[in-house]
C-alpha cells in the first residue's frame, strides 16, 4: 500500500500523462496532467476512454506530459523533498 505512489511520481519526472486511479493520496498528483478515474462499475471504461484520447490527441499528451514534469520540478524533486523533511523535523526540535 502506497498513499502516494513513487511510481506516479517517476513517470512525471519522466514528462508522461497520467491515467491513475482515485485510491489514496493519488489525486493530489493530478492538475492537468492526466486523468484521475473514479473507483466503481464504469473504471475500466473510462480507463480506455483516456488511454484512447491520450494515443489520439498529440497536443493534449504533450500537455500534459509537460504538466507532470512541472508539477514534479515544483514539488518532488529530491532538494525539494530533503527541505520539506527537514523542516518538519526542525519544528519538533525547536
């Protein structure tokens, strides 16, 4: 179990679009970027839904890609990541 998958979060250092599942902390990964599927009876249809729109629309999986790698440049990078634990552990100590 992965509150926030480190494999969501590779492909977006990667520039891919996302097509993820709405388990978890899994939506705080998604701003136009990809798409978040709802759990529930139409999951696997709307998973082919946007594989079908991503393979079929250059410019939105090129937007999105480049979105995901934004949004992984802002927040998960590892200077990032050492800074924000760092400071959590900084205001325990002080």
């Amino acid at each position: 179990y992965e509150g926030l998958p480190i494999s969501i979060i590779e492909a977006m250092s990667l520039e891919k679009p996302l097509i993820v599942s709405d388990v978890g902390g899994v939506q705080e990964l998604i701003d136009k970027n990809g798409f978040l599927i709802a759990k529930g009876k139409n999951e696997i249809k709307n998973i082919g839904k946007a594989i079908v729109q991503l393979t079929s629309d250059d410019r939105l999986r090129v937007e999105m890609g480049g979105n995901s790698l934004s949004i992984f440049q802002n927040k998960f990078t590892l200077e990032q990541c050492v800074n924000n634990t760092e400071k959590i552990y900084k205001n325990y100590i002080e």
